[in-house]
C-alpha cells in the first residue's frame, strides 16, 4: 500500500478480496479514490458484482449420486 492511490492491479485485488472478506475502512477508502479516476477498474468493479449476483441467483447443481456415502 504506497501512496494513497492504489494501482489499478492493487484495486483488482481488493475488488476480489472484497467478495471473501470486508474490506478495511482504509482499503475501502483508497479503492473508491481510484474507481473515481479509472474508468477499467471501475467495468471491473461492475463485472465482477454482477457475476456475484448472478452466482447468488442461480439454483444450487443437483446433488451427484456419487457423492452419497456408502453404507
């Protein structure tokens, strides 16, 4: 974390790591500063959100007889 803009390859990583974990005030800060300014990591950012919605909407795969347990 140099300066206080991120680089766009440490926003990417922050828009990644964002969908595991929340985000630090201060990491949260610096990610929204530099979305302002670039317009790719912005497309990123809405890329990447709509796939999580898009996996959070979708029905869960059928379960794979296979995987039951054996008695």
């Amino acid at each position: 974390m140099d300066g206080i803009k991120p680089t766009c390859r440490e926003v990417h990583r922050l828009v990644s790591e964002g969908m595991d974990r929340e985000l630090s005030l201060v990491e949260r800060t610096r990610m929204r500063l530099h979305l302002v300014v670039c317009g790719a990591c912005t497309r990123f950012d809405a890329q990447m959100g709509l796939l999580r919605r898009a996996m959070r909407s979708a029905p869960p795969p059928p379960a794979d007889p296979g995987d039951e347990a054996q008695p």
